[in-house]
C-alpha cells in the first residue's frame, strides 16, 4: 500500500506516468535499507532471520516489487 499509494500521487502530482515506478522503487529501496536496520535496532526482528549475503537478494526484490507497483500505480493516475 505504502508502494503503491506514494507512486500513485507522485504520478498523479507529476503528470507523467514514469514518476509511479521511480517513486514505488525509491520508497522500497528506502524501507529495504533503513527500515531493515530500524527494525533490527528496534528489535522487531531477529538478527538472524536472514543471512548477511541474502540481504542484498532480498533487498533487490523489494525494489523490483516496489518498480512494479509503482509502474501500476502510475498507469491507474
């Protein structure tokens, strides 16, 4: 929702739909990097839950799906 909500105004602000992809992306990139550590800081999360080398898999995963509902957000402004 957060994804998708935030490419759908910056789209609909930006009057193009390309601004959906790179704001849904942006926002993934952001929770995927500092959100992971506030959570681990925070103690929401195990430390371990997934290994150091998989962080950057995930991460990359989360910025794609980020893109792709950007991409649809954008197209439904």
């Amino acid at each position: 929702m957060v994804y998708a909500g935030t490419a759908y105004f910056a789209a609909a602000e930006a009057g193009a739909r390309l601004a959906g992809p790179v704001a849904g992306a942006t926002v993934a990139a952001v929770d995927a990097s500092l959100g992971w550590r506030l959570s681990r800081r925070l103690g929401v999360e195990e430390p371990a839950a997934v290994a150091e080398h998989g962080e950057s898999a995930v991460a990359v995963n989360v910025i794609a799906l980020g893109a792709v509902l950007g991409g649809l957000a954008g197209l439904i402004a």
